[in-house]
C-alpha cells in the first residue's frame, strides 16, 4: 500500500473527526512513517470501516446484501483502479456531484476481487482511496493493489514488509532444515479445521504435519502445504494466510504453527516422516 503526504499541516490533519476519523488518522500516520506497525494499524482500521462508493446509478444510501453496484474507475499505471473515500468532504472535493453509497469495506473489497470479464480475467488491479482532485488535497490518499485487495477481502490483513503481501512466515524449502516425526498427537480440532480449510482451495492437493528443524532454534510444529499445479508465490502466500485464518479459532492447546509450501526434498522428507491428514480425491 503506498500512501503520499503533501505537507499538510497539523491543524488539516486534525480538521476530520468523522465516522472515520481513526482511519484517516492510521493513513496520516503510515504517509509519515512507513512502516510495518503503521501499516498494520492503517489496515485494521481500514477493515472496519464504512467507505463511500462512487456510482453512476444509485443515491447515497446504506448497502444491503441485495443492491448490485456499478462502479466507476480510474485507468492507472496498473490497469483500472476503483475509487472509493472515507467521507463526504473528500467525496466532494473529487467530484461535487456524483451520487454515492456507503458501504462496509471488508464486503466491497471481496465484492471488487470478484469482478472479471468474459474471459474470466480480473476487471480491477486495486483500489484507490481519496484520490486527489486539480482543486487541492482535502485528505491523504493511497492505493490498495490487488495482491492486498485478495487478502483484505477475506478479512486478513497482510502483514509484514511494507507494501508487501507476507502473511505467516513461510520458510524456503528444504533451507537449513530436516523434517521429524510428531512427538504428539495433532489435536483433532486443529486437523479438521486444516482439512475443511483445504477444502476451498482447489490448489492444495495434500497437507502434511512434521516438525520442522530450522539451522536456529528447535524443531517446530509445521504444516507442509502441497500443491498439483503451479502456483505462484502471492497465491501460495494467500492461500497460506487462508488456511491460517480458518485454523486459528482452534489452537487453543497450541502455542504455534508453522507452514511450508511442499516441493522438491521437504516434500520428499514430508511423505517419509510426517503425518498425511489431507489428500484431495
């Protein structure tokens, strides 16, 4: 995510005290000091807001389940982006008259990552928020690509390097580490939600639990993820932060859980040593 600052001054950035005023302030923050903690917080903040969506057809009301959105969109060096802003003031700076809706961000997000053509191709490469107008620079403004949009769209935030999608560490196949048999039962809770979790993602063909012994420190309790076609690296990495989120609820006699994408000699050492709890039919 890559958010511009142009020098406004401490009493701008303390004019907003509206409905969004703790994410306005989050995105203030990451322009000044980009960061890791910064962008975390910007995140959170984001996922729990409500966002006002330019549309060519509709007036400014709530959304519900039912209402089907026509988005506007702005071509960018990306592709074509969708604007959306965090109040009414920055709404009307862009654009004093064009209609409006407001909606929950989590659901918008998952709502744009879905949208494709006819040939299945993605419409959107990312989301821009307050987009600048030639009149002046009411709120700071930023772009959302689509690597992140994937995973603010499920609900996650994507954590890590700044402006970078790395969910749960994912250690390098087979780099300064050797796989052990368990020294404990899997709880059964914890290997049901796993496979449920595979379940969704067409991708992951097998999962495997092992310790895992890394060049520094002890062996740790590692999920293998293998896969039955090519991936590429954002996908793994969401498809990790996936099967993160829909096993967290049950670690409760867990302190951690690590996952590696499977390939090469892990995958190898996986089928030898470790325990086979997925095998898509």
């Amino acid at each position: 995510m890559k958010f511009l600052e142009k020098l406004f001054s401490k009493r701008q950035r303390s004019q907003y005290d509206g409905e969004n005023a703790v994410l306005v302030q989050a995105m203030e923050e990451l322009a000044r000091k980009n960061d890791p903690e910064n962008l975390k917080k910007m995140y959170e903040a984001l996922l729990t807001s409500r966002l006002l969506v330019p549309t060519p057809e509709l007036p400014c009301k709530e959304l519900d389940g039912n209402v089907e959105l026509q988005l506007v969109f702005i071509n960018g060096q990306q592709g074509k982006l969708t604007p959306v802003f965090t109040d009414i003031e920055a709404l009307r700076n862009y654009d004093p008259n064009t209609p409006c809706l407001s909606v929950a961000a989590r659901p918008f997000f998952e709502f744009v990552s879905n949208r494709r053509d006819n040939q299945g191709v993605a419409i959107f490469q990312g989301v821009v928020i307050n987009p600048p107008s030639i009149r002046k620079l009411v709120r700071i403004f930023g772009l959302i690509p689509r690597t992140e949009l994937e995973v603010l769209a499920r609900g996650l935030v994507p954590a890590g390097k700044v402006g970078g999608l790395v969910p749960c560490a994912i250690p390098a196949a087979g780099a300064g580490g050797l796989i052990h048999p368990l020294n404990e039962t899997l709880p059964s809770a914890v290997a049901e939600a796993l496979r449920k979790s595979a379940v969704s993602v067409p991708e992951v063909a097998t999962l495997y639990v092992f310790l895992l012994e890394h060049t520094h420190g002890s062996p740790q309790l590692t999920v293998g993820v293998g896969f039955d076609t090519k991936v590429t690296k954002e996908r793994v990495q969401l498809i990790v932060q996936t099967l993160w989120k829909d096993v967290a609820p049950s670690l409760t006699e867990l302190k951690t859980l690590d996952f590696v994408a499977m390939n090469g000699q892990i995958a190898a050492q996986a089928e030898s040593a470790g325990d086979k709890i997925y095998q898509r039919l």
